[in-house]
C-alpha cells in the first residue's frame, strides 16, 4: 500500500509560497504565493504558456520547484492521495479500451496499493461516485463513447472514488457548450458544499 500523509489540523489545504519554476534557464512560475481552506475554489487563468499547468504539476508534487514551498495540509505534496488531478482532455487517449467504471476504479488505485485486486466495498465507491456525478446508466460504456461533459464527469467520479480533498482541473470548460459548461459548475457546487 502507498504511504499515506496524515493531514495537520488547522492548517490550509494548499499553501503556496514563492515557488519558482525554470526550465534550461526560461521562468516557467515567478513568485507564485497563495492558499486555500477547504470549500474554496480558486480558477487559474491565463494565456496558453503562462505556467498553469506548470502550477499544477507543481502543487500535486509532480514537478520540483527550483525554490519555494508547497504545503498540503501542513506537509509537502508528495505522498498525498488527497489531491486528483484532472487532465486537459486533449491529453487522455479517449480510443483506449476501457469503460467509465474502470477510469473510476482507477482512482482506488493508491488506497488498493500494487497488485491488489478492488474488492466489493471499492466498487461501491465507484458506484457512488458514477451516481453523484449522473453518469450510473454509462458505467460499462468505451470513454471515447461519451460527450466531452461527460468525459469531465467521469473524471470528477474518479476524483470523488479516490476519496480526494483536492481536485485540481486542468482546463476542464475547454471544448464543452454551454449546457455542459453549466452542468459541470452546478456539478462543483454541489461537491464544495
């Protein structure tokens, strides 16, 4: 099993100060400071290029600063299974032969630990999270079969079976109409509270 950090009471979910980031001499983050509680939600924007998925790297321990300190609750980011990450979808090869259920296991993985098979209370998580996110009828469905909404959705169940505290979304409105990009904000609402 992986090793789990516990988490400090009172203090922040995600701390962020003065992190730095260079990649072969070109400044990727400059004096990036910030933090939040849990409940808040913060969008990072900016142009293509301007480091945000360099920050995400960053704070989900990934990628090394070149300096500063990223802190959740209380302790560096390696080692926390509390923090999902939820790729750009240009990123995710959709034509990959597994169905919504399996990407939704998938989050079980670091509670599962190597080589361990999920067992029936794993899959009960998979099948709570399908049902928050709407997506129960699709579960066996291939995951280039489903709308880009609903490729979000199946992302936000894996977050959700992961048992995550933090998600951080990588561009998650890109390429969904409106309808969807409303869907996936009441969606988000109603996971913070």
């Amino acid at each position: 099993m992986y090793p789990h950090i516990h988490h400090q009471p009172n203090q922040p979910i995600l701390d962020v100060q003065h992190i730095n980031v260079r990649y072969n001499g070109y400044v990727a983050l400059e004096d990036i400071t910030f933090h939040l509680h849990e409940g808040e939600r913060v969008a990072v924007v900016g142009p293509n290029g301007a480091g945000k998925s360099t920050l995400f790297k960053v704070v989900s321990g990934v990628l090394q600063p070149s300096s500063g300190d990223v802190n959740i609750f209380g302790s560096r980011p390696r080692g926390h299974i509390c923090i999902a990450y939820i790729p750009q979808r240009s990123q995710v090869d959709w034509n990959f032969p597994v169905s919504v259920a399996d990407v939704v296991m998938m989050g079980r993985s670091a509670k599962l630990g190597p080589l361990n098979w999920p067992h029936k209370s794993d899959w009960e998580y998979v099948r709570r999270a399908l049902e928050t996110v709407e997506l129960s009828d699709l579960s066996a469905r291939q995951i280039g079969q489903l709308s880009g909404g609903q490729q979000q959705r199946m992302f936000i169940a894996r977050a959700l079976a992961q048992e995550a505290e933090l998600m951080l979304m990588d561009e998650p409105l890109t390429g969904l109409d409106t309808p969807a990009q409303e869907g996936l904000l009441d969606l988000l609402d109603t996971l913070r509270s």
